[in-house]
C-alpha cells in the first residue's frame, strides 16, 4: 500500500512539474512584451528596459521560471504586471464567483447525467436510449455561448424571470446572487451532463457485460440488485474522472459565458490578462486550474486503488 501511495505520489508531482513547464513555455512564446504593451509605441527605448527591470523581465527565461515556480510552491503566485497587486489577491476576488458557479453548473450535470446515463445503458435500444442518445449529441453539437445567449432573450428579455447579466454581489443576499448565477450555470451545465451522460452509459454497458455481473445474476440478484450493488460502483470510476476534468473547466467559467453575462471570474481575469500581456496572470490562473484537474483524478485514482487491491497491483 506505502509503495502505491508512493508511486502515486511521484507521478503527481511529475506531472505538475510537466504542467508548469508546459504552460509557461505555452506564454512566453506569444508574440508582445508586455513592457512595451504597458507604455505604448511610443515609449523610449531606456524607458522599456527599466520597466523590464522593474518587473523581473531583464533576466532568462529559467530564472523567471525558477522564481514563478518557487513563489506558487510558497503561495505567492507573483504580481501583476498591469495592476502591480499580488495575483493570489486578485484570484481570491474572482474566485467567490468563479467557484459557487463551477459547483452549481457541476451539480446541474452531474442530476442530470446519471439517470440520463443509467435509463439508457440498462434500456439499451429502446425508445429512451435512442432519445437520450439523441439529446446528448445535440447537447454535445450545440456551442455553449449560442444556448448562453439564446436564454438570455428568452429567459431575460422576453419573459424577464432572470437579468441578462452581471452580477449582485453576495451581499445582496444568498437567493439573488444564485439567481445571477442560474443562466450562466445551465449554459455551462447542459453541455456537460451530454458528455458525462454519454460516458455513464458507455462505462455502464460495460461494467454489466462483465463476468462478476453474470455470476451475481446467477446467485439469485435481480437486474436492479446488481445494478445498484455492483455494476454501478465500478462504472463510476471513468466517470469521476471526467467530473474532475469538467470541474476545472467549469472552475474557469467558460471565458466566452462569463463574457456574454458580464460575470467578473477567473474566465474573465484570464481574458483581460491575455489582452492586456500579463503574463504573470495568466501563468498563475492557469496553473491552478491543471493543478485542481491533476489534483482531483490523483485523489480519484488513489481512492479506487486503495479500494481495489488488483487494481493497486497492476499500477504497482
């Protein structure tokens, strides 16, 4: 078990390591240094480098890399280059929408694909697998942003029973400030539970084909029995990984979505980051993001194999 947890644990690491690399390469070779972007095309030349200085962006890319790294390590995702504020403060504001929100739109999937999932692997080619099937390709077809605005002049402007946007604060009461968030979430939502519907399903057939799911019938179990007590359990396991990989997307709001209802998250923090070259933003937001995806399959994968002895054996 110590040598899993272990072997667990290096590729966690590794794979955060891999990450970091990845999206600080992925940055810094977009065209623009955000110097010259903060002062204009008309600044002078000893002007941009002392302001280079000022930022830390006079020294190599492995030393920037060094120090980002190190910080984050410590907590201290850097400063902004634009707004000169630390970016973990700037992350904190956008986060108390930009989390209620992941976890609303996740919920709305999640009710919503499961038992769309499990009427259609354990009604297989009826009516109602067909239909879900068709639903969820749609679902899946249909670009989030379009249904984001579709709702807003149907729900917003012509029946009026939500804002088309913006956001009240939580101040303004726990009831109003989820109610500023219903459109966003479904919009989020509903393509979603389409591809964690149609992976239920998929990792459902699967799981009752297996031999144990047989023996159990032959024991005296119904379908329903060992359904619930066996087949269930063991389809989960694909599907929680594709929880945590949509969380993290969900957790970054969908910039697009946070664009057309004016939501101040970290969707909308990582689009004025990229327009504006700051690159220290978008480094840190994204990183934190990968991090909440390794983070949530490591958790995964270490609770099924500890569960599962052969599977802790394979990986081992």
């Amino acid at each position: 078990m110590f040598r899993y947890i272990l072997k667990r644990l290096q590729a966690l690491v590794i794979s955060l390591i891999i990450a970091s690399l990845v999206i600080f390469a992925a940055v810094e070779i977009v065209p623009g240094d955000p110097a010259s972007f903060m002062l204009g095309i008309n600044a002078q030349e000893d002007t941009i480098l002392a302001l280079r200085e000022q930022l830390g962006l006079n020294v190599s890319l492995w030393e920037r890399y060094f120090t980002w790294v190190t910080g984050m390590v410590q907590g201290d995702f850097g400063t902004s280059y634009t707004y000169r504020t630390p970016v973990s403060d700037m992350i904190a504001e956008r986060m108390v929408i930009s989390l209620p929100l992941a976890l609303y739109a996740l919920t709305m999937s999640t009710l919503i694909a499961f038992p769309a999932g499990i009427i259609a692997a354990t009604r297989r080619g009826s009516v109602a697998d067909v239909s879900v099937m068709g639903v969820t390709q749609l679902g899946v077809a249909i670009p989030n942003f379009w249904f984001a605005m579709l709702m807003v002049v149907v729900f917003a402007i012509n029946l009026g029973w939500f804002s088309a946007g913006g956001f009240p604060g939580w101040d303004a009461g726990f009831f109003a400030a989820m109610k500023a968030l219903t459109l966003p979430a479904i919009a989020l939502a509903l393509p979603q539970a389409s591809i964690l519907a149609r992976v239920m399903r998929s990792s459902l057939l699967d799981t009752l084909s297996e031999d144990y799911i047989r023996t159990a019938r032959a024991k005296g179990l119904t379908r329903r029995q060992a359904l619930w007590r066996h087949a269930l359990r063991n389809a989960l396991i694909p599907v929680l990984t594709i929880i945590g990989l949509q969380f993290a997307f969900l957790l970054a709001g969908g910039i697009i979505i946070e664009k057309v209802f004016f939501l101040p998250g970290l969707g909308q923090l990582i689009f004025q980051a990229i327009t504006q070259r700051d690159l220290i933003v978008v480094e840190s937001v994204v990183m934190l993001l990968v991090f909440a995806v390794i983070l949530v399959n490591f958790a995964v994968d270490l609770a099924y194999g500890l569960a599962d002895p052969r599977l802790r054996r394979a990986r081992t």
